[in-house]
C-alpha cells in the first residue's frame, strides 16, 4: 500500500470540506449556548439542536466528501493518481472520519464540560451521554460505509434512517436499563458493566464495519 | 528497458449488454496510437482496464511494465489521464489544482506548468466552477503534462471543443510528442485528430479490434479504384478487394491491400482504371467497419 498518497487526499479532503465543518461547528456553538441559558425550553431546543448537527454533519460529509465524488466526477481526477482501490478507500475512512472528529470531538466535549460544570446537572449523566456520542459516531460510521460501498444517495438516506432509529433504541433501552436509570441521576459518574458492554459493543461495530468496507471495496472489478 | 509501454493480451470483459472481446495490442515506447471507435465501440471500457480501474475477466495488461490491475498505483505514477468525463474541483482554483498535483508528483515541472498556463490561457487564480468546457479540459491537460508523465492517456480529450480549442490543445500535444520517450494512447471519434497525431491505429468496433497498424501502412494499403468494365470484359473477384459499389460499366472498388500488382492484374483483363484515390483514415474507419459487419453476418 502506497501510504505516502493518504496525506495528500487527507488535505485535499478537508481544504474541500473545511467550510462544511466550520458551518456545523458554528451551528453547534449556538446549540451550546441554548443549552447553557436558563429557560427549560431553550435548553431543550439546545439539546436537540446540539443531537441534529452531530448527526447531520456525518450525513453531510458522507455525501459531500463521497457520494459528491462520483456525481460531480471528480473520481476519474482521484483515481488518475497514483492510487489503488484500497489506499482510495482508506484514504476516504481517514479523511472523512478525521473531519467528522473534530465538531464531534469540540462539541461532544464542550456538552459533557457543561454537565460537569453546572451543578443543577447530575454528572452521572456522562456514561449516557458518553453512550449517545459514541452512539452517534457508529451511526456516521454506518453512512459512511454505505457510502462508499453503494456511492447511492438513497442508501445513504435509508442508512442514516437506521442509525436514528438504532439512536433511539437505545435511548429506550437505557431509560429502561435500571442500572443506568439509576446511576444517571447519581452525583458521580459510574461505569457500570451494562454501559461498558455496550461501548465495547459500539467500539466493535465501527471496526466491523470499517472491515467490511475494506472487503466490499477490495472485491469490486468496476470501480468507475 | 521495457520497449512496450502498453501491452493487451487477449483481454476480454463482459457486461449485460457488451463484451469485450479478445482485445489484442501492443504499444511500443514512443509511440502515439490513435484509438479510434465509434460510441459504444468499448474505448472507454479498455482506456479504464489501462488504468485498472475496471478489472479484466480474463488475458493480461500490462502497463509500463506493471500488470493490471494488481500494480495500478505503481504504474499511475509514471501515467497522465485525461478524459472527456473528467471533471476537477468546481470551488477550488486551478492554482491550488497545481499545487496538489505537485505535492504528488516530485516530477512536476513549475516552469513547464507556467508556460502552459500561457500557451493555454489559462488563469490560475480562477476557481474551476468559472472555466468553460474547453478551459477545463485544458486545464486538466495542464496538470496531467506538467508532471512530464511517461505515459499519456487521453480518453476523447477533443470531444466538445470549439476548433480554436481544439488546435490550441492538439498543438500542445504534438509538442509534447517530440519527446522520444513519451508514450501517447489517445482515443476519439475524431479522425481528423487522431490522423494529425498518431503514429499507429486501432480501430475498435462492437467490443473488437478490427485493425491496428501503423497510419503510413494504412493510407499506403486503403485506395478507392474507379474501374470501367468495358463489354465482353467481367470483373474477376479479388481477395484484395474488400468492397464495391456502382452498376454496369463503372464500378468503384475499395481495397485494404493495394499494390501495383493489382491495378497490373485489372489492366491484364482488359479493365480501364480512371482513378485510383487515397482515402482519408474517416473514410478507411467506416471501410473497415462496414467491411468488418459483413464478415459478421457473413
């Protein structure tokens, strides 16, 4: 594998994709800001707000830096390069997933240092909220592998439907959880075994589904 | 050295409703072949087994000494690709396309890239959104060029330039072309362009070569024959001849392999010759193809 091309299609990605970041990151700043004002109502708008952009920045990326690809035939530039099938596909993971990292990684930190510096929020909160992030990046994951295997944008629609629907499971399975139900509520954080299963869990579908993208792809006899 | 930059053994792809079939050719190092079909003819389909991007199901390429696909990253190093359905980055300019490009490539010539922003008039400040079909093309020529790759692969880069475009674009080629060691593998519907540049000829057709060989041996070989049939005199079927048209006296005959022995062999019985004409290699394309046809349904 010729790694010495994954840093140029790294860069070239995100000088392509940086304004689309900068957006969501703003659009998550003001989530942020309702989230931390005092209205119950704000507050809830916040939140969800906060939940939409994370989830629709990944669908976002999953298009723009994929699907938009093959649509706007910039593909045929790309793989004129010297490039494999495979450092294409890996370069795609890392760079979309590096761009995904980060209004993931600030704003998914910037909510939990909300949590632990606001004192009417119990920090037992953090195991669930750590589980909706993690949650939500094996969602962004899912559109992302879908992408690049189908480059079809109604499969990267149908796979973003899944992942809300999988969100919200597990959302009602962990309000159901009395383990967690218990502990969220708690003024300190616990990791109980239920939360820790179903990270190693999350962990486990990002790596699955990254390795079944690998195989797909390296499978494939027509790639444009 | 490897002599042969380019090199199809029998290579044959099936899709639901076309077959590649037993595609055989070489290309010498150096040389410029024209590859010439009509759409459809499965141009495009060999241009991407070329670059590995569409995987044989059966024969072997080979590609500046790299088999295809497995060595496609390997052999793109030294390959500049351009297509009629490539397109660049609409909201990045053409200088940061530059740069990207030679980030990649540590052959990239800066000055050359700068001569071909002029020669091309080019702005390399300009984002691609803003570059018309025939700039764009240019542009992509630019960036392929400029990292002097051994191998040019051009997939139907004229299709849909004005003539000026088009003249600008073929004349940078044929500079280009002085250089010995670079290879050209250029396809269009275009014989007019493919004529002015190539040095070899493939003709390709319903997923077949049909013929490839070099363009002197060609326009040498292919000749329409005006004949007079005088009465009493009847015109002996040839091998050479490949087809003819025309009633009674006059008949116009179209041959792949003229020689003087032939126009001999007609005189001997007693046929006029008015006309013997050379024939442009648009004329030789539809010969062959519609020679070709018949053999099929033969």
């Amino acid at each position: 594998m010729n790694y010495s091309m994954l840093k140029p299609l790294i860069q070239k990605d995100w000088y392509l994709q940086r304004f689309v970041v900068f957006g969501y990151l703003l659009a998550g700043v003001v989530a942020l800001v309702l989230a931390n004002l005092q209205n119950q109502t704000l507050i809830n708008i916040g939140n969800l707000l906060l939940i939409s952009v994370l989830i629709a920045s990944g669908f976002h990326l999953a298009v723009s830096n994929i699907f938009t690809e093959r649509n706007q035939h910039t593909l045929p530039f790309v793989m004129s390069l010297p490039v494999s099938v495979r450092e294409y596909t890996l370069g795609k993971i890392l760079a979309t997933t590096l761009i995904y990292l980060v209004p993931w990684t600030i704003l998914g930190m910037a909510g939990l240092a909300i949590i632990l510096t606001r004192d009417t929020i119990p920090d037992g909160l953090i195991p669930f909220i750590m589980l909706i992030l993690v949650q939500i990046l094996v969602n962004y994951c899912f559109a992302l592998a879908v992408a690049l295997i189908t480059e079809s944008l109604y499969w990267i629609i149908g796979a973003v439907l899944i992942g809300n629907v999988s969100l919200q499971s597990l959302m009602g399975f962990m309000m159901s959880s009395p383990n967690i139900k218990i502990n969220m509520t708690g003024s300190s954080i616990v990791w109980d075994s239920t939360t820790l299963l179903i990270l190693v869990a999350q962990f486990s579908a990002i790596a699955l589904l990254f390795g079944i993208t690998f195989l797909v792809q390296s499978k494939k006899t027509d790639f444009i | 050295m490897n002599r042969l930059a380019v090199q199809f053994e029998h290579v044959s792809k099936t899709y639901r409703l076309f077959k590649l079939e037993d595609i055989s050719f070489s290309l010498p190092t150096g040389s410029i072949m024209g590859f010439i079909g009509t759409n459809g003819a499965g141009k495009s389909t060999c241009i991407r087994i070329l670059m590995g991007l569409v995987h044989q199901e059966a024969g072997h390429v080979k590609v500046l000494g790299q088999p295809m696909p497995a060595q496609q990253a390997k052999a793109k190093e030294d390959i500049g690709f351009v297509s009629e359905d490539l397109r660049l980055y609409k909201a990045a300019t053409l200088e940061w396309h530059m740069n990207f490009i030679a980030s990649i490539y540590p052959s990239w010539d800066a000055t050359y890239a700068k001569h071909l922003l002029q020669s091309f008039d080019l702005k390399a400040k300009q984002q691609i959104k803003g570059l018309s079909h025939g700039q764009r093309v240019k542009a992509a020529l630019l960036l392929v060029l400029a990292h002097r790759p051994k191998l040019l692969v051009l997939d139907e880069p004229t299709t849909g330039l004005d003539p000026i475009a088009r003249s600008e674009v073929l004349g940078e080629l044929m500079q280009v072309l002085t250089d010995e060691e670079r290879t050209v593998f250029f396809s269009s519907q275009n014989t007019l362009d493919v004529e002015q540049i190539s040095d070899q000829i493939t003709f390709i057709n319903q997923g077949k070569i049909i013929d490839s060989s070099d363009k002197e041996s060609y326009l040498e070989r292919w000749r329409r024959i005006q004949l007079e049939i005088p009465d009493g005199t009847t015109l002996t079927p040839r091998p050479e001849v490949i087809s003819s048209s025309g009633t009674g006296r006059l008949i116009t005959i179209t041959t792949n392999q003229f020689s003087p022995a032939l126009t001999a062999a007609y005189t001997a019985t007693g046929v006029i010759i008015h006309a013997i004409e050379a024939m442009t290699l648009e004329e030789i394309f539809i010969a062959n193809v519609k020679h070709h046809k018949q053999a099929v349904s033969a």
